[in-house]
C-alpha cells in the first residue's frame, strides 16, 4: 500500500487518483459536521460547492446548511458548525451542506477519478483507518487547506490516518514524504488537539467569529462510528455511512 | 516579525513576496552546494534554470556546474555533490549552478519582488537565522521541493530557521500553520538528519544513483559560516557570501 498525503490544494489538481482510495480530511469544520449530521441519523449528505446550488436543492426533508468565510449563508437553515447537526434538526432528512474547502476538496477527489472517496476528521479517525485499510488500494489523503493553502489541523489528521494505515498494514505500507511529515505531526500534537487549533490560523479565526465551542466536538478523537462515503445517488454524489461501520452504536469507539 | 513557510513549489508563484525577506531551502543538494561552493572560496555563483543558459556562460574563470535527474550535465565541469566543491576546483572562480529545483525557488524570489534572497541548508542554519532575524523584515522561506512535491527535508530545514527566528524574535515572531508544521518538524528530527535522509524520497534517490556520500556532507548542522545573498553584478542575479558573516572561518560555527 502506498499512502500519499497532499497537503494544499494547489497539489489537488494534478495528483494522480485513477484507482485509489481517497481521503479528504477537512477537520474545522466539514469532516466534523459530514460526521455530526450522518451520526446524527441524517438520510445522506450531498456536498456542494456554490450556495446557488445548495439554495437550488432545498424542498421538503431537505436542510440546506454550510457557510462562506465561517458564517452561515443567507437562506440557508443551519450554518457549518457541527453543534448544529443535531438528531432534532436532520435525523431522516437529506443534508445539503456548502462549503469552502472540504467541499471543493472532495469535487477534486471525484474530478481526478478516484475508485473510493471517504471523509476523514479526528472524531472519526479510527473507523476511517479500518475502512481504508479494508479496501486494499494505495491511498491518498487530499487535506481541503484553508484559502487554497496549508492548514495545520488538516495535515495532523492526515498523520493520524498514515500512522493508523501504517500500523494496520505494517512494512506494506510505503510513505511519501508528505505522509512521513503528517504522522510526525499528529504524533507531536495528538494529545492536545486543542491547543493545536488555537495555534492554527483557522482555529483562531473561528474564535474570534464566536465559534470557539465547535473546537471541543472537532478534537474528541475517535467519538464517531460514522465513516462519510461517496456514492451516486440521484444522479450526483452524496454521502452515506460506509457499510462496513455504519449502524453501530456511536458510543462504541469512545469506550473502545 | 511575520514567518511564513512555503512547502511546495505551487505556492511559490501566488505568495506576497513583495517587501518580504526570502529564504530559499533545497537541502539535497543546491543549497549545500552553494554554500560549500562560497565557503571554498568561489568567487560568486550564479544560479541559472536552463541547461543551454549554464553552458553559453562557459569561459575562463567560471566552473559550470548542476543536474538533470541528480546527474551531471553533459559538458558541465562539475555535477551537484557539494564534494565536488572543494577549494581546487572553485577558488577563486565563478561558478555557474544549474539545479532543478533550487534554481526554480531562487527564480521565483526574485520574481515575486523579495526584497532580500538568501540561501539555507542545514550547514549555514545558524547564520542564516542570523543575517534574517537581522534583517527586520517578515520572511518567507520557500522550500524547493521535489518534482513541484513536497520535500521533506526542505520543510524541516524550513523548521530550524523558523525555530531560530523565534527564539531569537520571541513573541515578535508571528508564525502560518506551515510554520508552525516545520518547527514540529525540525523538532522531532533534528538529531537524527541521516535517518531523515534515508526517509526521504529524494536521499533515497541519492543513494540509489550512488551518491550517496553526500547526504552525511548536507546534515552537517552549522558546519559553515556563509549565507548565500542575492545581488545584482553583471546585469544578472548572483549568489554572494552575505557580508554580515563572509571572511569568518568557515570552522567557527561548528566549535561554537
């Protein structure tokens, strides 16, 4: 298995993806709030990058949800925060969630052909390893950045899956040199995920817009049994629960 | 003071360099050669992109050096191991350096309007921190990468000077999420180079061409008292000892 983690968005583009399992990790706060709402018992979650489009999907048994620069998008019923993804506000409904970087990350993942698309954040970080490490193909973990560049919280959590890929699949597992620097950084910083979003310019931004309390619910590792997957439904792309994890009970992996 | 790393090439293009100091990074190997070159005494180098470019500057007096693919060019004296530059060879001379991506980083610099451009590797880390905190500007350090990829040894070189600036600057020091990513990088690696080398892609590269050698040269952390300045002579950008440090005795760093 050969793990490649790419750190900006810049290198979405032109990476080859034909025939592998890609990744995309966007921790504050898509990841996080894909996880929340699926968690949450929403029917699926359709990603999408414009708020025309999202405004476009909105009907019966839809919430319309997402933000632009942090903050909830006029007309929309719920913003990006993943407090919010509540089984009051989505369980059976459809969740058409805007936003900036995770949703471009994962348009990038099926534009560049990838076989699998998965949604990686730190509260689902374990499930997502044993369901990358199941499906049997090289991997490459896209971190959605932040202003078209790198972001701290991303790259840490890519490091967590490489080194959870890693230990799973021992000496078959070949690391690219983004893939080394990532799983240094989650071993340096795993255990205050906290103090590694006040550090990082957008965990600060969203301190600062009053979002502070979504920090907590993005760093409770491994809080999830929910591992966020790709599929065509209704002629777009939509996420479900993988299977594999799916319907277990959501406590599991914290007591694990 | 602002600190800001660029770990791959791609941003090299779209960052602000206008105003800012530039440090460029390309640990294996034209950031080592090019200190070893002025520490040997050449008289300047000049860092040229093409093959063609290096060669129509051939004369007496200049030695034209670099790689394609690691390898010599053919027609250049000398390849790019910093081995080859040794007092014999280059005193006294100018040396033409064509590297692949080096050469593209300091092009880069100078085209995005930095003020300054200095060259760092790990041998000269020391006093590049030096003449940079000196400076008072914010600075950027744009590591060279690897086949327009992340590089590894690029970001954790990158990791000592913004380990460095902020130590020296304190709380001065502002440092991006990159930032912060390189100095846990330098951190976590920083007494073992070698192993970082045989990690990398590009050491292990090194080392499958049989050069091996030169890695041992390239992690001799503050082995020499030089740091390559960018300056204007003969209508063109060349590399110059920066005057800050130039004429110590290139033993000094390493008994400090």
């Amino acid at each position: 298995m050969e793990i490649e983690v790419l750190l900006t968005p810049g290198e979405h583009r032109t990476a080859p993806l034909a025939g592998r399992l890609a990744v995309v990790v966007d921790v504050l706060r898509a990841s996080t709030t894909i996880v929340e709402a699926l968690a949450a018992g929403a029917r699926d979650v359709v990603p999408v990058a414009e708020v025309a489009e999202a405004l476009a999907l909105a009907g019966p048994g839809v919430v319309v949800g997402g933000e632009r620069g942090g903050l909830k998008c006029e007309g929309f019923d719920l913003g990006n925060s993943p407090r919010e993804y509540t089984p009051a506000a989505v369980r059976g409904r459809r969740v058409v969630l805007c936003t900036t970087n995770g949703t471009r990350a994962i348009a990038a993942a099926v534009r560049g052909g990838a076989a699998e698309v998965l949604v990686a954040g730190f509260t689902n970080l374990k499930h997502a390893v044993g369901v990358a490490a199941a499906a049997g193909r090289d991997v490459t973990i896209l971190c959605a950045g932040r202003e078209g560049g790198f972001s701290l919280e991303d790259a840490t959590c890519a490091g967590g899956l490489v080194a959870g890929l890693a230990y799973r699949c021992g000496d078959v597992a070949r690391k690219s040199d983004a893939a080394f620097a990532a799983e240094t950084l989650f071993r340096a910083h795993r255990d205050d995920l906290i103090r590694l979003f006040t550090v990082s310019g957008h965990g600060r931004h969203l301190v600062d817009l009053g979002l502070g309390d979504d920090l907590p619910v993005c760093a409770r590792l491994n809080s999830r049994a929910v591992v966020p997957h790709l599929v065509e439904a209704d002629r777009r792309p939509v996420l479900l629960p993988h299977p594999a994890v799916a319907g277990r009970d959501p406590g599991e992996a914290t007591r694990a």
